[in-house]
C-alpha cells in the first residue's frame, strides 16, 4: 500500500519557502560589460548591403565617454527600435547618425559611419543634404510657428524640390497623405501648425520630415508626449512607412518597441549589448541584462 | 551576474508583479500535487477494492477542475495587467499549458476510480494488477519529477523524464501482451481485464502528460520549443 509513498507535502510546501521578494545578491545594473562586445545578430549578412554600416563608434562629451566602441548595421526598409534605460546612451547613438551632434561643442565622435557605403564624417560631407536624406522627428511635436501648409512645404522649397507652386501643392498633399492626415487637415491647410492636437502635431512633424524625401527616418520618442489613440495612429504610420522607408526608433515603451520593430537594440551604460529579432528579443533574449530590463527588474 | 535559479521570478521592481508569479508558481504546485495525490489514491483504491475510497477520489475531482479554471484566470490577468516579457511571459504561457494537462491527468485519476469502483463491485479481480502497480509506480513518480523540474527549473531533470516516457510506453506493451493472454486462457476473464486494461490506458496517458510538462519546463528554462523534436535535438538545447 505504502509502496508510492508521495512527496507532495514536500513539493507544494517547496513554493512557499521561497520568499516573495528576494533580494539578489547582485544587482543586475552592476554587470560589467566587455567593450564593443554584444550578442545577437547586429550585422546584416553578407547578402545585401546595409543602409547604415557603423563600426567602432564612440562618442564622448568631454571626458565623458557616452557611447563605447559599438559596431552595428542598419539594414534597408527595416525598423529598428533602440532601448534601455535612461542615459544609456541610445538617443546620443541616434543623434549620430544625421550628426545631429554637431552642435555640441564638447561632442566628439570617433569610429565609422557609412550611409550607403559613404562616410558621413568626412570633413567635406554636406550636413544638410545628409539630414535631407536622414529626417528626424522628435519626443514633442515641433512645428513651425506658421501654417500647417508652410510646415510641409519649408523643406522641399528650402531644398529646391519642387519648381512650380503645383508641384510644391502635390508634395504637401501627398506628405499629409503619407502621415495619414490629409482628411483631417485638407480643409483648413492655411490654419497655423500650433492650434492643432499634440497627436496632430506629431503627424504634421512626420509629414514635414516625408517632404524632403528621406530614405531614413530617426524617431527620438515619437509617441511619449501623445495620447494612446495618436499613438496608435503613429505606429501604424511606422509600419506602412517601413516599405519605402529605414526607419530608426528610440522608445521608453517596451511595448512600443515589441509592436512596430524588426528589430531591438538594447543599449546599456554606453554599451550596446545586444540586438536581435524582436519577436526574440521579447521571448528569449540572449543577454541577462536585456532580460532584466524588460522583464521590468531594473530601468 | 550569478544568480539562483529560486528568485528567477522575484526580482522586479514591482513587488506586487512578484507576488503575483509566485502565487502562480505555488497555486500550479498545489494543483500538480492534488491530482498526483488522486492518481495514487485511485490506484490505490483499485488494488485494495476500496470502492469508498473511490467514490471520494471522484467528488475530489470537483477540486481540481476548479483549480484549472483559477490558474487561467490568474494567468489570464498577468497578461491583461503585467504584460510579461521573456521568461516571465514563457513562466505564463507554460502553466496555461501545464495546467490542462494536469486537469487531465485529474481526469485519468477519475477514470481510475470508475474503475476500481465496477471491480471492487464484481469481485476481487488480481490479475493483471502487478502490472497496474508498476506502470503507477513508474508514472507517478514522473509526474513528481516533472513537478520537482518545475519547482527548480531544472531542465536536465525535464529532459529525463522525456526520456523515460519511451519506457513507459514499453512497459504498458508488455502489459498489454500480458493480459491478453489472460483473456485467452479463460474467456471469464475478459470483462475484468478489459477494464484493467483501460486503467493501464489511462496510466499510460499519465506518463505523456508528465512528459508535456517537462518539455514546457524545457521551453520555460531554455526559451526553445522542443515539442515534436527528437530528443536528442532537446538534449543539445538542454546542454550537459
């Protein structure tokens, strides 16, 4: 009778024993990181070439070292999505990519960064004709003081695009449309910028920066300052624009970051420590760090 | 950083996240220990021809489906209100899987019980029950591991009880073997062994539900699927 005896007063009790909050011994944010080393997959295979091939990059400010010898490809028409805590470095890592740096003074930046295979360092390279084809959008909605139509047209004026007033009128319209919002603007296009919703704003923002014809998009924290309806509306711009654009996202949200990337960088104190797929990324990272961070144990 | 495998689940920033793993870890445990309880008991109870007992066995399974539809709900609100990621989010997709098989295993134990009940009404029936007793020993206790796997994220541990379900299959085709030939020597006895044989069925099925179960530990512990691959692809994601 006693022959299967069972252990399950054992067991069942084994959950309780261990305590509700456990203190680690250390603490995850304390891991030292080996320099210009990161796991997953960040460069593009030999097959096709990536839009933005970055090697060696470090950026300091100062004496301060913000970014730490991180090598990673952009490839075409992705979205890619960088997150981590704050100060880890990934909207300065951003900001590299259209030298959007420059205007620190103390800013320095080392290391490759190729745009289709060409460097944009290089002393004689045109900045705005590099941010012409790299557009950025920012964390607040920035538009011009004027009206929802000159917000659009600054850029291709500015940048000789269009000759004539229709073809300017045709771009504009076709921006707004791209933004998704066309239908909500059409009507009152000589209204001022400012009096729109943030949501609005933002999209206009988007438009503005479609205008110019980019072939990479930077987003520094698109939706932190909008609604979830607006940001809805913006992430569903991400993914339709991923098919003519290279799209480079910084969020705060983790689920932004599961919903609209291909792929997600984790960048930590500098370091970038890992990219890979998202749909990984979100399972079963590779790196403990990533881990942490987005199971919400540190950030 | 090294950290034990026991607080995997209890370091986040919200304490109240978690409570709300743990109290999913230890209610799944609780679960996992009933029903390995009514397989015994049911086993039990059939050998003993303790038709009282199996009666018990029946109404307890009240409990146990009760328990399913608690775990789902926990599990359903730590989506709805956590959104897990990475491993937290494989510790709740594991146990809404673990749990229907162990509601299963809890219907298996039932049927036991059915069982010992029609014999225990018709008469002493031994043969065949030391095979019954074996299989029970052999599946019970992978059950426990599989439990203990789970409690210790133990992924070896997992793999093994994989392993042994082959076996397991082995032993109720001997089994099977053996009472048909009982049948044949006496056709008298071939309504009790039938239903001996469909406990041996049910006890069979047992062991595939222990086997389910570590390979969800698997997923939880390595993040990899290893359902419907061979095992010694598992063993390689398992490791040494």
């Amino acid at each position: 009778m006693n022959t299967m005896n069972p252990s399950i007063a054992a067991k069942a009790g084994a959950g309780e024993q261990e305590p509700a909050i456990a203190v680690p011994e250390s603490r995850p944010e304390d891991t030292v990181i080996e320099e210009g080393k990161t796991v997953g997959k960040p460069f593009a295979g030999d097959a096709d070439s990536p839009k933005f091939k970055l090697r060696n990059v470090s950026v300091s400010y100062g004496n301060d070292r913000a970014i730490k010898d991180i090598s990673l490809d952009i490839r075409r028409n992705e979205v890619i999505s960088f997150i981590g805590p704050s100060g880890c470095g990934k909207t300065t890592f951003l900001r590299c990519l259209n030298r959007m740096n420059d205007s620190i003074e103390i800013c320095r930046v080392t290391g490759k960064l190729m745009l289709d295979g060409e460097d944009i360092y290089q002393s004689k390279k045109d900045v705005v004709e590099l941010r012409a084809r790299v557009g950025m959008v920012f964390q607040k909605p920035n538009p011009f003081p004027k009206s929802i139509y000159d917000n659009v047209a600054y850029g291709p004026k500015i940048h000789g695009l269009a000759n004539r007033k229709s073809e300017l009128d045709e771009i504009v319209e076709n921006s707004l449309r791209k933004a998704g919002l066309w239908d909500e603007v059409k009507d009152r296009l000589d209204a001022v910028a400012t009096g729109m919703s943030g949501g609005q704003q933002q999209r206009l923002c988007i438009a503005r920066a479609i205008a110019v014809s980019p072939e990479v998009i930077l987003m520094d924290e698109p939706c932190s300052a909008l609604d979830p309806i607006a940001t809805a509306k913006v992430e569903e711009l991400i993914s339709e624009m991923s098919e003519s654009y290279t799209i480079v996202i910084v969020t705060h949200s983790m689920q932004q970051a599961a919903r609209v990337s291909h792929r997600t960088a984790y960048f930590h104190m500098g370091h970038l420590v890992e990219v890979n797929e998202t749909n990984k990324v979100f399972t079963a990272p590779e790196h403990e760090l990533t881990e942490s961070y987005i199971t919400g144990r540190f950030g | 950083m090294p950290k034990s495998k026991d607080d995997m689940y209890g370091d986040h920033i919200s304490h109240q996240f978690n409570d709300d793993l743990a109290n999913l870890k230890n209610d799944f445990l609780k679960m996992g220990g009933l029903v390995e309880q009514q397989t015994i008991d049911a086993v039990n109870a059939l050998i003993d021809g303790d038709g009282w007992a199996a009666d018990e066995i029946r109404a307890r399974d009240r409990i146990v489906d009760n328990m399913e539809k608690d775990l789902d709900e926990e599990a359903t609100q730590l989506i709805a209100r956590r959104q897990p990621a990475a491993r937290d989010l494989r510790l709740v997709i594991a146990v809404i899987k673990m749990v229907s098989d162990l509601e299963r295993v809890g219907d298996e134990a039932k049927k036991i019980a059915k069982f010992a009940l029609t014999l225990a009404e018709e008469g002493h029936a031994p043969r065949g029950y030391v095979e019954v007793r074996h299989i029970a020993n052999h599946v019970t206790t992978m059950l426990n591991e599989a439990l203990d796997a789970f409690s210790r994220l133990d992924s070896t541990q997992a793999l093994k009880i994989i392993r042994e379900d082959k076996r397991v299959d082995e032993e109720y085709q001997a089994a099977t073997r053996t009472l048909l030939t009982f049948m044949m020597e006496d056709s008298r006895n071939i309504s009790r062994c039938m239903s001996v044989m469909w406990v041996l069925r049910a006890l069979e099925r047992v062991g595939d539900h222990a086997c389910n179960i570590a390979e969800n530990v698997i997923y939880m512990v390595e993040g990899e699927d290893v359902r419907h691959t061979p095992v010694e692809e598992a063993a390689k994601i398992v490791g040494p």
